[in-house]
C-alpha cells in the first residue's frame, strides 16, 4: 500500500484532540487486507477513486459492504474497520477527531434540528462530478507533496462546502449519523470546553450537566476515568507537548492554559510533569543537541 499526504505534519499533535484534521490518499492492491483502517480511533471520510473495497465496520459483521468507484463511505471513532481491496483500488480519506472545525461546524451543528432516530442509515452515497473533481485536484496537490497550512484549510472549507452543496439533509444525516449520537455529542462538549476548566463541578456546568450525571457521562464515555483523573493527564501531557516539541513561548502556553501567575504554572509543571517549564525547555534543547 503507498499512502500520500497532503500536508504530513500539520495538527498531527497527538494530545491536541480538540482540533486535529488530515487528507489522505491510499493505493491499495488488489487482494491487500487492512486490518484496522480506523486504529487510530478517528472520524474517516472515504472516497474511493478508482477500483472497489470491501469493508466491515465491526467484527461481528458477517456480510461485508461493497464499495466502487465513484462511491463514499463514513467510519466513526467508534468503530473497528477491516478492509479488503476487490480490485487495485484509490481511496481519499478526510481522517479527523469529532470537534476538528469543519466537520463540527459545517456537519452536526446544522444537523440538530433533525432526529436520528428517525432517519435509516445510509452506508454509502454516490460521488457527484463536481465532488470528483475536487478530489481529483487533491491529488494532484498530494503528488507534489506540499506543506502550506492555508491550502488544508482551504482544501477542508470546500470539501464541506460541497457536501452541503451535493447531498439532501436527510442524506447527510444518514451518512453520518454514527457521529450524531448523544454520546458523540457528550464528548463534543467535553472537548469543547476542557481547556478553560480545573474541576470536574467546572467542567459539568460548562457542558450543561449535573454533576452526578456528569460523572456518570464521564466515564462511560473515557475509559472509565474520572473527569478529575482525565483532567490533570490531559492538560498535563498537552503542556509538556509543546514545551518539548513546540516554539511557543513558556508565558504564551501559561495564558493558553489560563494559568494567572508564572509560580502557579511552574509548581504545576513540578509535580504532575516532574520538572519546571525551563527544565523541560533545557533538558530538550540538551537532548536535540546530543541527537541531532
């Protein structure tokens, strides 16, 4: 299988789960089998360009569906996606998490006024010229392989924009509707608004929940951790992210996390990521100087 991209590294932040996006094209060979195209945990968007695939959503799946050129085909966090190509076969893929902008803004929000529970999921819709041709100039932009942020964005805004163009509500609804659950909606909120909150009471009002109700939420929906166990890794493994891995100034990551004294973020930085944000700072530059 050969995968292109056309932007490789951009929101490839792995704790930046509130806002995380990618366009993906893949060759795959005829008889090859994915295992998990979903490992990831994210929301996928498949395109299939040329060729023909077949695909189960869980393993409980006995019959697998067929899809062909010129078709597409919608996969959730939630679910395992086992692949098999029936034919050499090209797939675009728009990979995201649920709150990543376009897909929340331009998708679910405009959903709300429509009830899922009485629309029939749909599997697969067809691919209208005018969508073909905008994924085939995607393409052409991922064989150049280029790395400019303002294209994606560009890139992302359209695909969303023709998919309102191209499809009926109804349809839309039906495509998606894996995304559209009040689970899916609980967790939108929580990472909505996590970043300006310290408590889980904080965090349950900003949602809209009680508390009770919220904990509850919480963790059938994380892993079984507490909003307050989820909280502190979270916010601790972004901090120390990008002291390592990122240029932003120390004060400007202290504001972004809505520290209100530099002697605040230190002491938090000292006992939940073992070292000050200077440390952190000097022992990577360190690192990167010993293996360049």
């Amino acid at each position: 299988m050969e995968i292109l991209f056309l932007s490789e590294n951009l929101y490839r932040d792995p704790f930046a789960l509130s806002r995380f996006s990618q366009f993906r094209c893949l060759y795959i060979n005829k008889g090859e089998i994915i295992q998990d195209l979903n490992k990831n945990n994210e929301f996928l968007i498949c395109f299939v360009l040329k060729g023909s695939l077949c695909f189960f959503k869980n393993q409980t799946d006995f019959i697998p569906q067929l899809v062909t050129k010129n078709e597409f085909f919608f996969i959730s966090r939630f679910h395992k996606c086992n692949v098999r190509a029936v034919d050499d076969t090209q797939v675009i893929i728009h990979a995201c998490n649920i709150i990543a902008p376009h897909f929340h803004s331009r998708i679910i929000e405009s959903m709300e006024e429509m009830s899922i529970h009485e629309i029939k999921p749909i599997e697969v819709l067809p691919i209208y010229p005018l969508m073909a041709s905008y994924l085939d100039l995607l393409v052409d932009y991922m064989k150049i392989k280029t790395e400019i942020p303002d294209l994606h964005h560009a890139k992302e805004y359209e695909l969303f924009s023709l998919i309102k163009i191209n499809y009926s509500k109804k349809q839309i609804v039906s495509i998606f509707r894996d995304a559209l659950s009040k689970e899916l909606q609980f967790y939108v909120a929580v990472m909505k608004h996590y970043k300006v909150c310290r408590t889980a009471k904080e965090l349950a009002e900003a949602c809209g929940y009680n508390i009770n109700i919220f904990n509850q939420l919480f963790k059938n929906n994380f892993d079984g951790n507490t909003p307050y166990q989820w909280l502190q890794k979270q916010t601790s493994c972004e901090i120390e992210y990008k002291l390592r891995e990122s240029d932003q100034p120390i004060k400007e990551i202290m504001l972004e996390y809505h520290f209100k004294t530099f002697s605040h973020f230190t002491t938090y930085c000292k006992r939940n990521i073992g070292n000050t944000p200077n440390e952190i700072r000097k022992k990577e530059e360190a690192r990167r100087h010993q293996f360049p």
